[in-house]
C-alpha cells in the first residue's frame, strides 16, 4: 500500500517539462523538513489515504494524460514507490520522479526521469544529497537548486562546477517564490556565464499556492 496525499490534473509548472498537462501522484511523508517546503500538507504519512497501486492506477486512467509525476512529501521514502514507477512503464506512461536527493536511488528504474534536488544552505538541509546517487543519474535525468539568496546561488554555482560535471546538463535554478527575486537571480546567472535553466514556478503564477494545482 502506498500513502497517497492527493492525485491531481494540472499544468507541469518545473523541469523541462514545463507547461505541460502533466498528471501528478504526491505521496505522503518526507524524511526532510526543508524551510521552504511549499508541501508542508504532506510531511507525514498520516496525512496521507492507504491506495493500492491499482487504485492509484485507476485514479490517473481518469485524465487523459500520458505525462505522470510522482512526488511528494519524498516518495522514496514508501519502499513501494519503485514498484509504482515500474506499473506506470509498463503501462506506457512518461513516468517523472521528483525526489530530495537524499535517498538512495539504486532500487529506481532507470528509465523514468529523475528530477533531483540538491538542498542548498537556506533550506536548512545543506548536505543531505547521497553523493553516491550520482552513481544512478543519467543524461536523461535532472538536478535542480531551489535559491533564496546570495549564499545558496555560490552553493549551487560550486557545486555544479565540482561535482555534476558531465553527470546531465539539466541543471535548474528556481528562486524561492516569492522570497527570491528572480530578476536578481537571472542576473546573476547571465554575469557568470552559468548553462544552467532558469525556472520558475509556473503552476504558482496561474493558480497561488491553491492546493491540488
């Protein structure tokens, strides 16, 4: 059984996929209590309703939509979550995953996109990325910094440069919304020269922080 906080239909507002009609499964429960969590709603598995997986198969075969999201709360945290990424594969789905980064992604198939967070200092989890995850990231996949200030955009800009390398060149760069000035942080961007994707949160300028958007 899987602990599941919501399944909902809407616009892919982050990665590369953005824009997209995407339908998204947000599991419940995160090992992480980062400072700009804008899922607070889904930190704990009691927040969440017992699915099987053939229910939640059942609940997305309602929008006629091949672009799946699983996220969370963390979804690895549900040691079924794999086997749900398996089902949606073999279903036919363009399966994405987005994940904290601070668990192991060994079990995951390899096949579905991986949109990987790496916790900067202002999240309050600086450090919580499983450097050997970089052992299951592929060219397909993407890593993603969430920047709310100075300090995090040097974190982030070093530790592209150090380790990501030729890991992936979807590397994204989200401000906080709407704590960081995204002008600010696209300059910064632009002066040194960074290929990197600036992103924002689209689904947040078309609906706010209504929930199940």
């Amino acid at each position: 059984m899987l602990k599941v906080s919501e399944i909902f239909f809407s616009i892919q507002g982050e990665s590369t996929y953005v824009g997209l009609p995407c339908v998204f499964i947000r599991l419940a429960g995160c090992n992480l209590r980062c400072r700009w969590c804008d899922a607070a709603y889904a930190q704990t598995p009691e927040q969440g309703e017992d699915f099987s997986i053939e229910r939640v198969i059942g609940e997305i075969k309602k929008f006629k939509c091949n672009l799946v999201e699983i996220t969370g709360g963390e979804p690895l945290s549900q040691k079924e979550t794999p086997a749900l990424i398996n089902r949606l594969l073999k279903l036919g789905y363009e399966a994405l995953l987005e994940t904290n980064g601070s668990v192991d992604l060994k079990p995951v198939d390899e096949r579905v996109i991986k949109i990987v967070d790496v916790k900067c200092p202002s999240s309050g989890h600086v450090g919580s990325f499983l450097m050997e995850n970089f052992n299951f990231i592929t060219v397909r996949d993407e890593i993603k910094f969430v920047i709310a200030d100075r300090r995090d955009y040097e974190f982030a800009r070093d530790f592209l440069e150090t380790y990501i390398r030729d890991k992936t060149t979807k590397i994204l760069f989200a401000p906080v919304y709407p704590q960081m000035s995204s002008q600010e942080l696209a300059q910064w961007i632009l002066k040194d020269g960074l290929k990197v994707r600036f992103q924002l949160q689209m689904h947040k300028y078309i609906w706010g922080e209504e929930r199940g958007r």
